[in-house]
C-alpha cells in the first residue's frame, strides 16, 4: 500500500481496512465519507497516536485543521479529552462528511468537535489546551507555536513547507539543510521559553516533512509515555 498516495479513499478501498483495530476502523469510516486523501489519514494516525503517547486528556485545539481528523482522533484516543475544536481559514465542506461517517461509528464523538472559521490567532487558548497542527505551511507553525506558549498550553506540530527566506535557521545552514536548522531553532526557542521538550519521527514513507515536535511547560507533570 502507497501510504504516501494523495488520492481520497473510497469505498472501493474498504478492503484495505479489514482488521478489528481502532485504525482500521478509521480507515473504513474515512472510505465511507470519500473524501480524504489516503496520506492525510496515515499521517493523522501516526502524530495522535505520538501525541496521546506523550500527553492526556485537556481541551483539544486542532489550529490549520483541515477536515479535522486530528481533533476526532486525539478523542478516540484519550476520551478523557471532553472537547475539541477544529479551527481553520478556510474548512473544506467536505469536513461534515467525514465528522458525519465518524459520529456514526462512534456517536460519542458527536456534539464534542466544533469547526470554526477564523484566523488562527483569534482563537482564546487555555494552559489546560493541547494544541496541536498537522502540516501548518510555513510561518502557520510558528503562530501554533507562538499561541500555544502564551498560553502555556501542552503542543505538537508536524512542521511543513519551511520558508527558508523568512524562517529563523539559528545559524545552523552550514551545518544542517534548512528546513531542519528551522525545525531545531523552533526547538531550541521551546526550550528557551521554559518548556520540555520532545521530538520525534513519523514513517517517512508517509511524508518526508515527517518531524514531530511536541513540547510542555517545564513545570507540567510529566506524563510517561504509554
């Protein structure tokens, strides 16, 4: 299977989800709704898994949502999680058939996501958040960044379309290509506004943008990794 492939699952791919896992039956709802790209569903999979690992319970914050798979997902991974919001510019319509095939697979869900239209740094966070962003192109990550440590709130991020003329590379070009000095200066600026932090990888056969960093306030309980 071409986990990287940006064509949307159908029903014709319901036979590549025959299992009785949790993420099979993901994958069949996401083939019900016919609307995601197959790369979109194993990338999600792969940083909320990563992200419940490491992190609890909390509203969740889904900034550059998109459909809104990662707040569904951070939910049926942790329902301790009581609600998320999905917010974005711009969400595509096709979002309600995916939140709708969800809700009938697992109707907890239902009335727990809110999908917001706004610009991202309209949106009031709280230290209790977890704030997350999937593939938030360029600068998009460093507002998540920025808004999630003013509100000393637990983060992660799978940075995206790096924009080496604007981006801070923390003098690390000579030594590093330049999305990844741009990837440790953002972690070297957590670390340096008081938070812990964590990094790691996504099969690269999914993305090559496959960087996952998370991070929590240095006086946060520390939550061992399941």
């Amino acid at each position: 299977m071409n986990r990287s492939s940006k064509n949307r699952l159908t029903e014709k791919e319901l036979i590549l989800f025959p299992g009785d896992t949790l993420f099979d039956k993901i994958g069949r709802a996401v083939c019900q709704a016919g609307c995601l790209p197959r790369k979109e569903l194993f990338e999600t999979w792969e940083v909320a898994r990563r992200v419940r690992r490491r992190f609890r319970g909390g509203r969740v914050v889904d900034l550059a949502c998109g459909h809104g798979l990662t707040a569904a997902l951070l939910l049926l991974l942790d329902d301790s999680s009581p609600q998320a919001l999905a917010v974005d510019c711009t969400i595509p319509a096709s979002a309600k058939h995916l939140h709708k095939a969800l809700i009938e697979t697992w109707p907890r869900l239902d009335n727990r996501i809110e999908f917001i239209k706004a610009p991202l740094d309209e949106i009031a966070l709280k230290s209790s958040d977890l704030v997350v962003s999937v593939h938030a192109c360029g600068g998009l990550t460093d507002l998540v960044l920025e808004r999630a440590t003013a509100a000393a709130a637990r983060l992660a991020v799978l940075p995206c379309c790096h924009n080496l003329n604007e981006a801070e590379q923390g003098g690390l070009s000579g030594w590093l290509d330049g999305p990844l000095a741009v990837d440790v200066s953002r972690a070297n600026w957590l670390t340096n506004k008081g938070y812990r932090v964590f990094t790691q990888q996504i099969p690269s056969d999914i993305t090559p943008k496959n960087r996952l960093l998370m991070g929590e306030p240095s006086n946060a309980t520390i939550v061992a990794a399941l």
